[in-house]
C-alpha cells in the first residue's frame, strides 16, 4: 500500500449560501487520513461556517453511517481562520467532505490528508 501526503485548497467557497459544496470525494481504491482543515473568512464582516462528512459505509456488525457534522454554524470573524479538525479522520470509498458558508464565496479552504492506495 502507497501513502501519498497531498492538500486540496478552495479560494472561494461555496459558490452559494446553504448549499453545501463538496470539497472531497474518496475516490475507489482509496482510503484517506483527513489530517487537517482551515476555514479563512475572506469576507469584510462575520460569517457562519458549516463541514459536514456524509458516509454511507456500514462497518462490520455496526449501523450504517450518515451524515455528521464536524462543526455547524460557527462564527468567524472577518480576516480570521477557524481549525475545525481537532484530530485525524478517516474516510472511506464514496465518503464527501463538504463546506458550507452563510454567505456565498466567502471561505478560503485548505485540507490536507495522507492517501492510502
């Protein structure tokens, strides 16, 4: 199995207000360790931010997965950046990342994380 350390950044995102953009998919063949994640508000006042990780994996002998948040409407000052991610999370095929922002192409996105193939 390969590790390959890799970042996805965003200027600008969500490209609207209450629709969650999707900011990673697990692709098949993959697994990640999602190892950290800044929000920047790059807007003049205060927005509300909003990740969420949507899985429909089932682990052995355990309910399905959906939808969880990993912060919901946090507030963030203007020119401030917010760490969402207090640890490492693992992703599995088909899992989504998304970013969500009360105020449209108003967070700048940067997560990194170790790919195992």
């Amino acid at each position: 199995m390969a590790n390959t350390f890799k970042v996805i950044t965003r200027d600008l995102a969500p490209a609207a207000a209450g629709t969650p953009e999707t900011i990673y998919t697990v692709q098949t063949g993959s697994t990640i360790v999602m190892l950290g994640m800044t929000l920047c508000n790059v807007h003049t006042s205060q927005v509300t931010a909003s990740v969420t990780l949507e899985s429909t994996t089932t682990q052995t002998s355990q309910t399905q997965n959906t939808t969880a948040h990993l912060i919901k409407d946090v507030a963030i000052p203007s020119g401030s950046t917010l760490v969402p991610l207090e640890g490492k999370i693992n992703m599995n095929v088909g899992d989504i990342l998304k970013v969500d922002c009360s105020v449209s192409d108003k967070l700048s996105v940067t997560m990194s994380y170790m790919e195992i193939t």
